[in-house]
C-alpha cells in the first residue's frame, strides 16, 4: 500500500506552482481563510466520529471474538429501541454543530461588501472564456482580473450560456454561474501575484481550459494599470499594424468589438497589456499565430474561428497589431 500512496503524493506535488497560487489549504483572502476554518472544523469533527467509530469497532472485533473451545451460539438480538433513538440523535446534534457554522459562514460570503472603497466588477461566464467589466471605472477585459490587495472586491457574476462555476482556489470557493441569474461573491487578496481561476462545473468540450488568472497588486500599480486601460489607444505606427488593423477590422471587429451582441468574443482594445492568449498560452507572437490558425486545437468547442485562410504576411501584420494594442 505504501509505495501506491508515495506514487499518488509524487503526482499531487505536481499540483504546485510556485508562481500561480492555487491551493485552498494555503488561502490569501479573508474568504478563504473563512472557509478554511470551516474545513478544518469539519475535518476535526469527523475525524472525532471516525476515531470513536473505529475504537468501537475494535473494541467490538476483539472483546466478542471467536473463541477456542466456545461452540455455542451467541445470544441474537432484535432491536434496542434505546441505542436506535442514540445513533439517531447523535448524527443529528453533529449535523447541526456542522450546519451553523456552514450556513452563517454561506451567507457572510454572499453578502455585499460594506467598505466604501471596494470596486465592483461584474463577471460574465461564456464558452469558454470569462467577461471583467469594471463599470465604476469604465474598463472591460477578459482572461485576467485584476484586484488591488487588500481591497474587498464585489463581483456580480453573470452566465452568457451555459452553467460555468467562478473558482478561484487560493482566495474563494465556487460560485455558480447560471444565466439568467445574477450571484454575488466578495473577495480579497492578503498579498500581491497571480492566483489561478478556473471553471468548475462542466460546461462543454473546452470547461477544461477555461482558465483566468486574478492579478493582485498594489495600490500603486493597480492604479497604473486602471490608468492603461482608461488610456486611448496606442497608435498604430508601423506600415504593418495598419495592414493588421485594416484585417483586424475586416475579420475580427464582428464578434471583437462588440458589434454583434449574440456572437461576442473578448474586448481585444488592449490585448497588448495581456499575459496569456485565451487564458492558456503564453503571450507572445509564435503563441498567437497558433490560435489564429487553429483555435480549436488548442481549446476544444472555441467559438473563434480558424483564421488560416489568410497568407503568412497578413498573419504577422495581423499579429504585430494586436500585439501593439496596449
Ligand atoms: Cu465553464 Cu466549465
């Protein structure tokens, strides 16, 4: 059995990144902190239970054995209406001791925050990639969201779609995303970096990579990139990016500008500012080409077209456009 629990330590170790956090037994959040008291609670109550449970057992294996020399049948019996009303009530009583702590805790975690400064975002599920409008601060983004720390967060979370789950382990559990239905959820962060978010609930063939990264910063930088984001773009200089922004127009703007509100794809105005492509690859230009040509490789079920029709040259000024929208 040992070797079997070394094997399955060694593939769990390869949960750990040290530059994205993600693992709620580590939580840099008060709501996370929250819910890991309340893991903990539970753990230790039942680890209370399995203890008595199992000393019971033994007890019970060892005192009523089987016996050299002793052939006789033991004594049978029907029912013990006292011992059934006992392992009845106790489940009862630890059920409750479970529930209060769990339903208050549920509730603190839903409610708005009541600080003046909390910044509100509301958050927007879609097959598969997520949707961040800041609307105090004028600002929508996708793939990343960005939070200063110690700053509580309202995020008003909108499905597009199907059913998606917002889940960002290091600094809260899930939260559903069901269209038509808009939930809340209050976080922050203790301290700066990147927090890996994921979808957690099956929403279709591309739910696996439907990744995002919260970004927390500090004031200071926070409010460089808010200033970024809230700065006009930057012009297009090279003869290439305007070819780029001329093919940009004629094959993107439909579903990347917003025109057409059924078929949206992420805002892409400052796609430049952005440290991964559609969630999951690296950010840069040999990674972008690969989207374009074939989206579906990399995420299943992406609505993104192939773009592979167009020659290598407008492949590249088409990428070095998007690249300079910061
Ligand atoms: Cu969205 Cu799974």
């Amino acid at each position: 059995v040992l070797p079997v629990f070394a094997l399955l330590a060694l593939a769990l170790s390869g949960c750990s990144n040290s530059k994205v956090e993600m693992n709620v037994l580590d939580p840099h959040g008060s709501a996370g902190e929250k819910q890991l008291d309340l893991i903990n609670w539970s753990f230790i109550l039942m680890l209370a239970v399995f203890a008595v449970v199992t000393t019971i057992y033994i007890y019970v294996l060892i005192r009523y054995r089987k016996r050299k020399g002793i052939d006789r049948m033991p004594e049978q019996v029907h029912g013990n209406t006292v011992l059934e009303i006992v392992w009845t009530v106790i489940p009862i009583i630890l059920l409750a001791i479970l529930a209060v702590p769990t339903v208050s805790t549920t509730f603190d975690l839903s409610e708005k925050p009541k600080t003046k400064d909390a910044i509100r975002v509301v958050v927007t599920g879609h097959q598969y990639w997520w949707e961040f409008e800041y609307p105090d601060l004028g600002i929508k983004t996708a793939q990343e969201l960005h939070i200063p720390v110690g700053r509580k967060v309202d995020l008003e979370i909108h499905g597009k779609d199907v059913l998606h789950s917002f889940w960002v382990p290091s600094l809260q559990g899930k939260t559903d995303v069901v269209p038509g239905r808009v939930n809340h959820m209050t976080l922050d962060a203790d301290k700066p970096g990147v927090y890996q978010g994921k979808c957690a609930e099956l929403c279709g063939a591309g739910h696996a990579l439907m990744d995002f990264k919260v970004i927390a910063s500090n004031d200071a930088d926070f409010n460089k990139w808010v200033a970024e984001m809230k700065a006009p773009p930057a012009p297009v200089t090279t003869a290439s990016e305007k070819k780029g922004e001329q093919l940009f127009q004629q094959n993107c703007m439909g579903c990347h500008a917003g025109i057409n509100p059924n078929v949206q794809g992420p805002d892409l105005n400052k796609f430049g500012t952005r440290t991964t492509i559609a969630g999951v690859l690296p950010h840069d230009e040999q990674h972008l080409k690969q989207w374009l040509h074939n989206p579906q490789a990399v995420k299943p079920g992406a609505l993104m077209p192939k773009i592979n029709y167009l020659q290598p040259d407008e492949i590249q000024a088409l990428t070095d456009y998007l690249m300079s929208r910061k």
